[in-house]
C-alpha cells in the first residue's frame, strides 16, 4: 500500500506548481492580450476579488467540514483516505482562486491581480496537512 502522506505531498506539490506555472505562462502571454471591452476597472477588479475570497473562504470552510467528517469513520484506513480526499478538495478549491486572479492579470494586465493571487496560494500552504491531523486519523 502507498503512503497517503507521500501521496498527498506529491498531489500538493504539483498543484503548487501548475498555480506558478500558469503564472509564468500568463506573465508572458498577457503582452499580447488586448483586454476585453467593458471589462476594465473595476468590475474585474470586483471578479477577482470575489473569486479570491470565495475560493479562499470556500477552501476553510467545506475543507474543515470534510477532515472532521472524516474523524467520523471507525476503520483508520477510511478515516485516512477520507482525509485525503479532503484535503485534495480544500487544495482544488484554492488553485480554483489562484487561476481565477491569473485568469483577471491575463485579461487586464494589472498587477494587484498578481498580488491577489498571493492570498490562495498562501493559503494553499497554510491548510496542507500537519503533523496533528495525521496523528488524530490513527
């Protein structure tokens, strides 16, 4: 059987890559982006604020009822892959974040959205999975 902590820190780990590759890839590619009409100012800005917090706010809250529900099975092996299933989840719900602020830079080319893509992606490394909640899956 193949260690679900492995697993996990292979699965986070690539994550974390495609959020800086797709930030690389749109740092070059928005040269040459023209920005959509209507879509200046503001109302991206909006976009990418509600799409940050959302994802953010989402990622703690259905990731946190996921690990305690997870706590609810007898056998430890379902407890431990009922973790990782949760902690996958709460992990897409934030690269869904970081590539929505990416998606708002590619667009406008303003770089706030760049620093809103900071907030998931710390977040991203806040809510991987620490030594305790390992420990209480035993």
């Amino acid at each position: 059987m193949t260690d679900p902590r492995r697993t996990l820190s292979i699965i986070s780990s690539v994550l974390l890559t495609g959020q800086f590759v797709f930030a690389a890839v749109a740092a070059l590619v928005q040269r040459s982006v023209v920005p959509i009409e209507g879509m200046e100012g503001n109302t991206l800005l909006m976009i990418g604020i509600i799409g940050v917090l959302t994802g953010v706010g989402s990622s703690f809250a259905v990731g946190r009822f996921l690990v305690e529900g997870s706590m609810k099975f007898e056998q430890p092996e379902a407890r431990v892959a009922a973790f990782v299933r949760a902690v996958i989840v709460r992990l897409a719900m934030l690269e869904a974040a970081t590539i929505a602020a990416l998606l708002c830079y590619l667009f406008s080319g303003e770089p706030i959205f760049l620093a809103l893509a900071v907030i998931p992606v710390g977040s991203f490394m806040v809510q991987r999975p620490k030594e305790e909640e390992w420990d209480g899956l035993k």
